[in-house]
C-alpha cells in the first residue's frame, strides 16, 4: 500500500516542492521527508480521510518552515555582513589593547613596590589620590609623588618598546 501511495503521489509533491524551493535537491529532500513523516505516522492514518490532502499538508508545512529557516538564516547573514567590518577592526583593537595592558602590568611589577601599589590601585581599581592614601595610610601628595615616578618609569619603558617597534 505505501509503495503505491509513493508511485502515485512522489511527482505532484516533487513539482510542487520544486515550485517554492527552486532546488532540485532540496525538493527530493522535502519529498523524502514527507514520505517519511506519512511512514512515522501510517498507524494513526484514517483510511477515509485523503492521503493526498495529508500528504498535501506535510509538504506545505515542511516548505513553509524550510522558507522561514532560510530567511532567518539571510538576515543573520546579513547582520554579519554588516557588522563585519567594525567586528574586524574591533578584534584587531582587542588584541593590541590586550597586548599593551599586559606589557603594561609587566612593567608595573617591576617597579618599586609603593610605586607598583599606587598604579595597580589607580589604573586597576580606579581609586582616587584621596582613596589611595586612606588605604595606604600615606598623604595624597606621596601618592602622587609615587603615581609620577611611576609615570615616569614606565613612559621611558613604553618609549623604548615604541623604539623597537618603529625600527
């Protein structure tokens, strides 16, 4: 009985798959799956009801979600294409400022330990001089004493690496 519902059926669903999907393939496919989904389903199927509007009626939903499935795929396609360029540019950012603010922390350890203290609490918890010298128990003039020393020390070291880079 299937194999004569197939012999009967599979063209009218080929060229109406063909017609929406415009892809031989991807019409073979929306045949085949509709002949699956009537295959899962032959224990619940009602004789006296049509197997063509049934079987009419799995295609239509699978094209139509096959359609929905490519436009969501278009616009996310095109959403990345759009952003695409800044996301490239945004990555390339990304790296560098990585790369810089671990050389940075690199040459912060090297300093002396008051000066390593006051940038590490500056820079990366964005104290204030008057916090910075409550928490150290020190003047807000030693903090910024150590904060320029510090600045000092380490624009001579980014100079430097700057230096290299250029040459």
């Amino acid at each position: 009985m299937f194999e004569q519902i197939f012999d009967q059926y599979n063209r009218l669903l080929y060229v109406l798959a063909y017609r929406y999907l415009k892809s031989n393939d991807e019409a073979e496919d929306a045949v085949q799956y509709t002949f699956m989904k009537l295959w899962e389903q032959r224990d619940n199927i009602d004789s006296e009801k049509s197997v063509k509007s049934l079987l009419v009626t799995i295609l239509k939903n699978h094209i139509l979600n096959e359609i929905k499935h490519r436009n969501i795929i278009i616009e996310k396609n095109y959403e990345i294409s759009q952003a695409g360029v800044s996301e490239d540019y945004d990555f390339v950012d990304i790296v560098e400022e990585t790369d810089f603010r671990s050389y940075l922390l690199k040459i912060i350890k090297d300093l002396p330990q008051q000066q390593k203290k006051v940038c590490l609490l500056k820079i990366q918890k964005g104290m204030s001089n008057q916090e910075i010298a409550e928490n150290m128990n020190i003047s807000v003039p030693t903090v910024k004493s150590h904060y320029t020393q510090a600045i000092k020390m380490l624009r001579m070291s980014i100079e430097k690496i700057m230096l290299i880079i250029l040459l």
